[in-house]
C-alpha cells in the first residue's frame, strides 16, 4: 500500500450524448452492484448493434488492428494475464476494450491492495539502548503477492514485506541497524544518501565482506542528512533490489520548524517507491489495480516522497493539480517548483506537496505509457488521488468507497445508466 503517516493539522452532461445509452456506461453502472446488474442491464438497456471493437496498437493511418504490446522486460511478456499488473500481450483477435478495462477499474474501486496480506512500507519504531536507536531486521525469501489474481512471486522482504519497513530517525540521531540475513546467498545494505563513515557504506568487497547466509551486520552511523532517503542491497543488486530489497529511510530534520508539517502544513506524509524488475511495474510492492488510493479531504496539504528503486525513469503525472517540488535527494530546493508531471530516475527522490483543493476521483500514473496502459486496459503504475469534501468524507459507505464516493460527488457520470426520454 501508499504509506500515509498522519500529522496534526494546522488550525453538464452533452444531450445529444445522453439520448443513446452505451455499453460502456451500462458496464460502468454495474460497478456499483455487481456482475447480475451487468447482465440484466445489458439485456434491457444494450443498443441493437454491437459496440465497435478495440484492438491495440492502432495501424499507422488509424482503422483496427491487432500486434504485440510493447512489454518493458522478459518478465513482462512470461507471465500474460488478465489482470492488469503486468503489461498484457494483444490477443489475435479483436476484443472488447471497455469492457475488459471496466473489470480491472472496478477491481481497483472494489479495494483490492486492501485485501492482499504482507502490505509493506509500514513504520516501525527502534528499541532504544541508552540514547542510540536499535532496527532489528531480518533478509528473508518470501511469497508477495503484485495484485489478488496473478501468482505470488518469490521475492525478497527486509521483515519479510516488500517494500521493507519505513525507518524513521531525527537529525543527529545515534542509528544501529542490525541485518541478520536469512536468505541462501550473501548479501550486504547500503544506506543511500547518507553521509556515513566509509565502513558503513554497505558495499560488499570494498567496505566490507559480504554478510553470508545465517550471518548477521550491524550498521552503526550518526543521521548525519536530513530528508528522503532508501535503504537497500548492494550486493547482487540487480536481482536483490529487483526482487523487493528496498525501503525507506526518512531523517526528519533536527528543528521542528523545517519539518513538513510545520514548513507547509503537511497533514498526510506518503512514501511512494517505485519498482519496474519482479512483478512488472509496482508502486509500493503492488500492480494495479491492488495499488491504493491516496485519500485526502478538500483543504488538506499532503507530502509525497517519491522514491525510484527501479531501472528506468518514471515521469509521475497527476492528474486536475499541480505539484509544489521542494526537495531532491533529501536537499530542500532553493527554488520550489510548480508542475503536474515530474520524472524520477533511479535512485532518486524527489519531494512534492499537493494542495487539495479540487473535488473528485484524480489519477496519478507513469506518463510512459506503456508502463501504466495496454490492451487490456490499465495495468503496473496506477492509482488515483481521492479528494473528498469533508461532508461526502463522513457520508461515505462501506460499500461504496472512497473512490466511487468522491468521483459522483464531483460529479462523474461513469456510474450512472443514461436512459434516452421518449420523443414526442
């Protein structure tokens, strides 16, 4: 899931569209209650012709046709399936686009990631030792799990979960951490964007000698940098880190004034890590449509600490709003920034602030394409931003959720059957 550790906050439709009622809209209608609705609309409300197909990718000089997805890895491409989290691969013949990509939406509407065990990136707190902060952690191999239809994965878990547990110390704080490594292969942890003495760097066979199976490290170093920063294999990293050796380490600054919360107003901190190896394209261990929203109330300032674990860059688009940047690499900008799509290369992290001011159901998603949509509809990195007036907040059902609460709010029409009114 989305990480988001709360604070204390500071003190028309078209006519001519309506007379003819879609198939697509009497799909999207049956979202709220379920496969029957579907069928029984379908049979009461479905135009006499059948819906023109969708194929993907079009031909040059448009028309339909079928070819390969483009697919992002061998990964990719050995594991097709329905379910969306990874890219699919075109079918031979034509499909019913709409309905295939309603399925997986309302998986997502539904809750999904909600459902899935092993949810990662969830802080933890040290134990302390007179004044130094103490992280118990172990390496293991485990079974996660990208989205609630395709096959767990082996992967690899610091607390066993993917991503790792989200460390947080203060400026000037004593840190040890101590990996036992449970996994069948050596391994070794680097702190990345710390300033640490050279022995802590966590690089196997120039810092140190890798830590073998059944063995344990201990990193000990002074929070000497302040802001986002990960935590990660450095050994065999192309494979570790790829198969979930990733988390966060947060350094909140030493002053409580340069903090977000009291910088901005901040009332929900949110880690975002980004993956693109095992399982495909994942934000927080997850593909959608098991990625989780990012939920808000109309006045509220959120932070999202972007994070790139992953091997290509991601250009993060959100959608109805800009982004305040503020940060890059853990160092505050001397310039912030405005802007509604921000590419994150690998290793970096960037810091930006939302203002939510607009109503509604937003989606975030890589705007390289291929890595969020295909034939069978939206897939890998995607979730949405789900602004609710604070009265719709409070109204909001159980079973209608979050999402599908605040998009009719705003006033979407995708749930709703448009009948055409008799003439005359």
């Amino acid at each position: 899931m989305i990480e988001s550790t709360l604070v204390t906050p500071p003190s028309g439709h078209d006519s001519s569209r309506s007379a003819m009622l879609s198939r697509r809209a009497v799909l999207r209608a049956g979202a709220l209650t379920g496969g029957g609705l579907v069928a029984a609309a379908l049979a009461a409300c479905a135009p006499g012709a059948a819906a023109p197909t969708w194929t993907y990718p079009p031909p040059p000089g448009g028309g339909a046709a079928t070819g390969p997805t483009p697919a992002a890895s061998d990964e990719h491409s050995a594991h097709p399936a329905p379910s969306a989290s990874a890219p699919p691969v075109a079918s031979a013949a034509p499909t019913d686009h709409d309905a295939i990509a309603l399925a997986v939406v309302k998986r997502f509407l539904d809750g999904e990631g909600a459902t899935l065990d092993g949810a990662g990136n969830q802080p933890i707190k040290p134990r302390l030792d007179g004044q130094v902060k103490v992280f118990d952690m172990t390496i293991d191999a485990i079974q996660h799990r990208i989205d609630a239809i395709k096959d767990p994965v082996a992967a690899l878990g610091y607390n066993r979960t993917w991503p790792a547990p989200r460390l947080e110390v203060i400026e000037g704080d004593t840190v040890r951490a101590i990996f036992k490594n449970n996994l069948a292969e050596s391994t070794g942890v680097h702190f990345h964007g710390q300033r640490l003495p050279n022995r802590m760097d966590g690089v196997p066979h120039i810092t140190q000698d890798p830590i073998q199976p059944g063995e344990s490290f201990t990193y000990e170093f002074v929070a000497r940098t302040p802001g986002s920063h990960m935590y990660h294999s450095h050994h065999n990293a192309t494979d570790q880190v790829g198969r979930g050796l990733l988390g966060a380490f947060i350094v909140q600054p030493k002053s409580p004034a340069d903090r977000y919360d009291r910088k901005y107003g901040v009332t929900q901190d949110i880690v975002w890590i980004s993956n693109d190896s095992l399982g495909g394209f994942t934000i927080n261990g997850r593909g959608f449509p098991a990625t989780s929203p990012i939920v808000a109330t109309v006045g509220e300032k959120i932070v999202i600490r972007f994070m790139n674990e992953g091997s290509m860059t991601h250009p993060w688009h959100l959608h109805g709003m800009p982004m305040k940047v503020v940060a890059r690499d853990g160092y505050p900008l001397p310039a912030p920034f405005l802007c509604d799509t921000l590419g994150v290369n690998p290793g970096e992290r960037w810091d930006v602030i939302i203002d939510c001011e607009e109503p509604g159901a937003w989606a975030f998603h890589c705007h390289i394409l291929p890595h969020a949509e295909g034939h069978d509809g939206m897939f890998g990195m995607v979730t949405a931003l789900v602004i609710q007036e604070p009265a719709t907040a409070s109204a909001a059902s159980v079973s209608a959720g979050p999402i599908r609460t605040a998009a009719l709010a705003a006033g979407s029409t995708s749930f709703s059957c448009r009948v055409a009114q008799p003439v005359g």
